[in-house]
C-alpha cells in the first residue's frame, strides 16, 4: 500500500526573481485579498505586487537572497522519510513546489494524508492549502484515500516543543533575572474583517496562550509577565491588535523574549521582521535584552511530532 504525507505552507520566494512570484500569488488568493471578481482581484493582486516588490526584495537581502522556508522543509522532509510506513514530501502555496507538481508524483498512491503546517485555524492558511491540495487532486484525477491532520496549537507534544525552545534561550540566566523579563508571543495579524466573517484565527491564538501560559507556570519560569502582540499587518484596514511595535515601548523593564507564535518554520517574518526590525525598535527603546525564539523547524523533536500525529490517524 503506498502512502504519502504532503506538508502543506504557505512558501517563500526560493530566490530573489521570486519574489514578483510569490507576492502576486498570494494576493491573487480569494481568502488573502477578499474580491470575488477574479478578473478585478487579479488586477488589484498584480498592482500591489508592483508596489510590494521593492521593499519585500530589501527584507530577502538581509536574509540572504531568500526564503530559508523552502530548504528548511526540504531538510524536514528528508529526516522524516527515514520514519517507517509513510513517505512524506511538500506542497508550497504560493511559490514552488506547487500542489500540481508535486501531486502529480502520486497519482498511482493509495492514501494522501494533508498536513497542514499551521498551529491554528485560518481561511487565508489552513482552509487556502488544502483547497489548493483538494482541487490539484480532483484536476489530476487521483483517486487516492484523502487524510487531513487538523491544527495543532492544543497538542501537549507541539507544545512541549515550544516550552523548550523558550527555556533554551533563558538557560543561565537566573531566576532573578528572568524574572524581569516580559514574555511576547509574536502572532501573525489578519484584517479585522476576516475574523468578525468567523474566522478562528484569533480564537485559536487565544486558547493557545492561555495553555503556554499554564504549562510555563506548572515548569516554574516566572516571566515579568506574558504578552500577546501582533506583527506583519499590512494596508490602511484595521487590524488585529495590539500590534508588537506598540507592545515592546511598554516594557518597563526594557527585557523582551519574543516566541514567534504562527509558524511551524522560520521565514522572512521570524527572521527579518522579528529578529532584524523589531529589533531596531528594541534598542532605540533601550532594551538590555531583546532575543527571539527559534520556531521546531527540522529538529527532532519537530520530527517526532509530526511522525506521531500521522501514526495516531
């Protein structure tokens, strides 16, 4: 019986002649940019990519020239193929390797098992994936046994993961010292209209904090306190707040550790936005201790986890 797993994400540009790529497909997307009129929304999608382009493709240089997404799944991918019964590889949504390409590969499979990379709920991640997955499947005429593995932000395992990678970056500091610090997890925003059209986002990302907030109380780490914030709005429409700009000024103690909440893998978002930008607004705000957490990308643990929620299908 041949069974795959397909990790499902949003993608990052793999190279900087990606970038145009990667911002018009993303606003191209029905639940990115909220216009039924395809023709108008693929307009609108080509002229904020035009405008996009310039500053995205600044954020990639400091980065190195691209998304580290792409190679980080791949490394993800290859650790997780050496696991017994399933064979796994990836879908991106907006930049390669996409959903017909790579499904094509198991036309002839008995069982795909969709996987989406994204703790919580959300038409614009979660419900946009596996759309994409879903009609690629029915478009190639696979007839295959079809699996989803649901969000994750309330598994012990994932979260686990994360408690540790928080106590990774305050390991010997002393509990006087932690506890002048300020906890921020870093969540990614949405437009408010998305969320009051029912969108669990924001539900989810609640439920989350509170479950971390408990599991780090039950490990003894007394933070100063621990925060909620935003990060990557985009536009004049409202979103959802407190965004992380305003957050961090508040910090009395001028001590932050940020935990990039939304992502599974680091990307432009975690490494540019949070650990370069926002670290700007730390240090002209005299910050004596800025760091930010490493999402699980490939590691270990990030494997077993995965390797356990498809054996417990």
């Amino acid at each position: 019986m041949k069974k795959v797993v397909l990790l499902l994400n949003m993608g990052g540009p793999n190279n900087l002649d990606e970038v145009s790529v990667f911002l018009k497909n993303m606003f191209n997307d029905k639940y990115i940019l909220n216009i039924k009129n395809e023709k108008l929304r693929d307009k609108i999608s080509s002229l904020i990519a035009f405008l996009r382009k310039k500053p995205a493709t600044k954020n990639y240089e400091l980065i190195g020239g691209k998304s580290p997404l792409v190679d980080t799944t791949t490394s993800l991918v290859e650790k997780l193929s050496k696991t017994k019964d399933y064979e796994f590889d990836f879908i991106m949504r907006y930049t390669p390797p996409f959903a017909k390409d790579v499904l094509g590969k198991y036309k002839g499979y008995d069982e795909i098992v969709l996987f989406p990379l994204y703790p919580h709920h959300s038409t614009t991640t979660v419900v946009s994936s596996l759309e994409d997955a879903k009609d690629w499947i029915n478009k190639l005429n696979i007839n295959a046994n079809i699996k989803i593995i649901d969000v994750f932000f309330n598994d012990l395992e994932y979260n686990k993961i994360i408690i540790e990678s928080i106590k990774n970056e305050i390991y010997g500091i002393n509990e006087n010292e932690v506890s002048d610090i300020t906890l921020i997890f870093s969540a990614h925003s949405l437009p408010e209209s998305i969320i009051k059209n029912g969108d669990l986002y924001e539900r989810n990302v609640k439920a989350h904090i509170d479950i971390l907030s408990n599991l780090i109380k039950k490990e003894g780490i007394n933070f100063k306190d621990i925060k909620l914030a935003y990060q990557s709005r985009l536009g004049p429409v409202k979103w959802l707040e407190p965004n992380l700009s305003f957050i961090l000024p508040l910090c009395v103690s001028k001590k932050a550790l940020i935990y990039p909440l939304s992502f599974c893998i680091d990307n432009s978002e975690t490494i540019c936005e949070l650990d370069i930008e926002y670290r700007k607004i730390a240090n002209k705000n005299g910050f004596k201790y800025y760091r930010v957490c490493k999402c699980p990308n490939d590691s270990d643990e990030f494997v077993n986890f995965i390797a356990n929620k498809v054996q417990n299908l």
